[in-house]
C-alpha cells in the first residue's frame, strides 16, 4: 500500500517570524503520528529557518520551485545543490501558478526535474486541466500532454504527482471525490503504460482540501495524499489535514 502523503505548499505566504511560529506550534501536534508524511514547503527566505526546527522532526522540507542549471550567472535564481543545503529533500515543480505566471512550459518542467533528480532532491510534479479544458473535455489530453513532457526521459524513481485541477485553486471549489479519483486513475494508467514502477508513485490531490474534505478525498483507491495551500498556513488546520489523511 502506498504511504499517505500529506504536503503543504505555502506560496508567498509567512515571514521567517511566522514561519517559526508556525513550526513550533505545529510538530507538537503531529510529533506521535505515523503511517503519514508530511512536508512542508515554506518560501525560500525561510528555508533556514525552517530546516532549522525541523531537524530530527518526522516532517520533510520542500522548495517551491528550483533552477535547471547547476550554476552560473542566473540572477535570482536556486540551485538543486542550494536547496540541499538549506535541509531540503524535495522541490515542489510546475505548479499550475508557475506555469500561468512565469511562463513555464513542459520542457521546461522537464529540465527543471532532471537536475532535481539528478543532484538527489525528490520531486512533487503538478499537472492538472484549467476550467475551460475540463468543459472542453479536453482533461485527458491536458494530462497526456503535461505528463509526456514533464517526464521526458526520466524514470519515476523519486517522483510524486500532484493532480491539481486549476479551478479547483484557491477557489473553494474541490473536485467531487469521483473527479479527483477518477483523473488520478487516468495518471496511473498513463504511468502504467508509459513508465516502469507506476504503481509505487503517490498520487496526490490538490485544489481546495480542507479539514472538511480530507477524510472523503482519501477514501479513494487512487488518491494517496494531498497537496494544500490555503488550508496549510494555519498550524490547527493542516494539523487535522494530517491526521484526517491516514487511511483508516
Ligand atoms: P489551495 O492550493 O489548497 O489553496 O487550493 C493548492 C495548491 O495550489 O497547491
């Protein structure tokens, strides 16, 4: 059975303060759960402070985003190699707001997982079909396109996917339990099909889970875990996330 994986991404949310106000309230309450794991992905500035207190804790810190070069003259930019040693383990890649924002395209998801793996870091990759795609009847072939473009040469050795419809975003519109269950079983089968070890790949949701929603979420055979955002900036609330998430 694949292990529940429970991650939150912050975004450009928390100062350094507020990231270690965060952690120290939060480890207390999930410091005795098992059969769980759970990540956090703060913004850069507060990587440090972060891997810090989270250090010997049974929680994994993750990045939002990395480079796809090794080094060199890149204004502004985060290196594999930089994010090892601030503490990370894994590096959240091609979130849908990346794409929209700034543009990133498969290949360059691809290129950016390659050197992840390369220099050992885990990966999240995200994939999942904007409002007019999804009415469009076009979610399959969105899936298709991402994933045969993100993972261009690459084995699942390390990697977990993130399903995350883009209307589903900070919207407070989840996916039904059957919508989430029924795209994450279509990446399975892509993986299958394309990919050797498919069925060892954890397969998240993401897009407006909450305490409320956790629980109905995971009683899906093909949902393993949840990517969460809004959700995860309060300690209380991504602390429940965590313990609703284990699969009873
Ligand atoms: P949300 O964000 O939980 O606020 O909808 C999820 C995400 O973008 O990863």
């Amino acid at each position: 059975m694949r292990k529940p994986f429970i991650a939150a991404n912050w975004k450009m949310n928390k100062t350094v303060e507020e990231t270690e106000e965060f952690v120290n309230s939060f480890l207390p309450m999930v410091k005795n759960i098992s059969g769980v794991d759970i990540l956090l992905a703060p913004p850069f500035t507060s990587l440090g402070a972060a891997s810090r207190l989270l250090k010997s804790s049974n929680v994994i810190l993750a990045a939002q985003n990395v480079f796809y070069e090794e080094k060199g003259a890149y204004t502004g930019e985060i290196s594999p190699a930089m994010l090892k040693s601030v503490g990370c383990s894994c590096v959240i890649i091609g979130h849908s707001e990346r794409r929209q924002y700034f543009s990133e395209s498969d290949d360059i998801v691809n290129r950016k997982i390659k050197t992840a793996r390369k220099n050992g870091l885990d990966v999240i990759l995200c994939a999942g079909e904007s409002l007019e795609e999804r009415e469009a009847n076009k979610t399959f072939n969105v899936l298709d396109r991402q994933l045969a473009g993100s993972l261009a040469d690459l084995s699942l050795d390390g990697i977990t996917i993130a399903y995350e419809p883009i209307w589903a975003i900070g919207t407070g519109k989840t996916a039904t339990k059957e919508q989430a269950n029924e795209a994450h079983a279509y990446i399975r089968q892509w993986l299958r099909q394309n990919k050797e070890g498919a069925d060892d790949v954890r397969i998240q949701y993401g897009g407006s889970v909450t305490p409320d929603n956790i629980e109905s979420l995971m009683s899906q055979s093909e949902v393993d875990g949840a990517l969460v955002g809004g959700a995860s900036l309060k300690p209380d609330s991504f602390a429940k996330i965590v313990t609703g998430a284990i699969k009873k």
